[in-house]
C-alpha cells in the first residue's frame, strides 16, 4: 500500500482508518528510508498555541513514561511551600533527571500535562513561564496541556507534570 503525504509516496507501517481519510503512524519513504520519527505540527483550522503544537505523530519505536513529577527532593521533601515557581522549578529539575536516567532528552518528550493546584489562571502562567523557560523547555513544544486542579497528591504540593517521551533508538 502506498500514501501520498504531501510531498513523497510513502508507505506506510501502520496505518488507522479516521474520518475522512487516512492516518499513518509510521512511514517509509520509497527508498527504504524512515522518516523523523517525532512529528509536530499545528494543523489549519485550529488556534495558533502559545509555544506548544496540537498535533505529535510518533513513529514506532521506545516510549518512556515518567511518572508524575513532583516538587520533591532526593530527600522526599517538598521545594517551595506555597511558591508555585519555586516548585515549579524543582519539578523541571527532577523531569530533567529522569528523563536523563532514561537516555532521553527534553526534546524526545511527546506529551505533557501539566497540573496546577489553583483556580488563579496568572499562577498557571507562572508555572507555564517557568517550565518553558527551564532546561527541559524542549519537552514542552510537543503536545501540551496545562491545568488548574482542585488537590495533587502531597501536602502543600501546588506543581505536577506527567511526561511522555519517544526514543527514536
């Protein structure tokens, strides 16, 4: 079976029927060559996002979950009672490390969520600012969400992100 992408034939390894056509999760060129295997794109007809895409296309391959990322130290204590940069900053610190012990980059990452324990949307963009101005603000380019939650799971704890990341070997 061969596709039309746009610009070449492809074929492809897997592929899901959707509405209106054709999905294809993974693609070879003609000439046996793969193609890049994380794919970012905001397609039209949808809002232009502030530093994020809406669409991630991963082709076969590693996928390392982390779990979710909290103000913690090597210690177990909670960074930044009631700071939410502040914690904020250590989870960017600790998604570092993980993703590191996992052989992976912040521009390997596919999928965040981020939560916010406040209703204060000028919080959330604190947090926002924060992370996408951090050491892994590559892992944020990819698909993204960003929400305010009533209660995470640690005392004080105001700061969470779940990350998913793809290894291309």
């Amino acid at each position: 079976m061969e596709l039309w992408n746009g610009t070449s034939r492809v074929t492809p390894f897997c592929a899901a029927m959707a509405s209106g056509g054709v999905i294809v999760v993974a693609v070879t060129d003609l000439d046996g060559e793969t193609l890049p295997m994380i794919e970012r794109s905001n397609p039209a007809g949808l809002h232009r996002p502030p530093g994020y895409h809406h669409v991630t296309v991963v082709q076969p391959g590693v996928t390392v979950h982390l779990a979710g990322q909290c103000p913690l130290d090597i210690n177990g204590t909670l960074v930044g009672d009631g700071d939410v940069v502040a914690q904020a900053e250590q989870v960017a610190r600790n998604i570092e490390s993980a993703l590191s012990f996992a052989g992976a980059t912040p521009s390997d990452v596919v999928r965040t969520v981020i939560y916010v324990a406040s209703d204060d949307r000028a919080a959330l963009s604190d947090v926002w600012t924060s992370l996408t101005s951090s050491a892994v603000a590559d892992a944020f380019l990819s698909a993204a969400t960003l929400l305010g939650v009533a209660q995470l799971g640690f005392a004080g704890q105001l700061v969470e992100v779940d990350v998913t990341a793809a290894l291309t070997s």
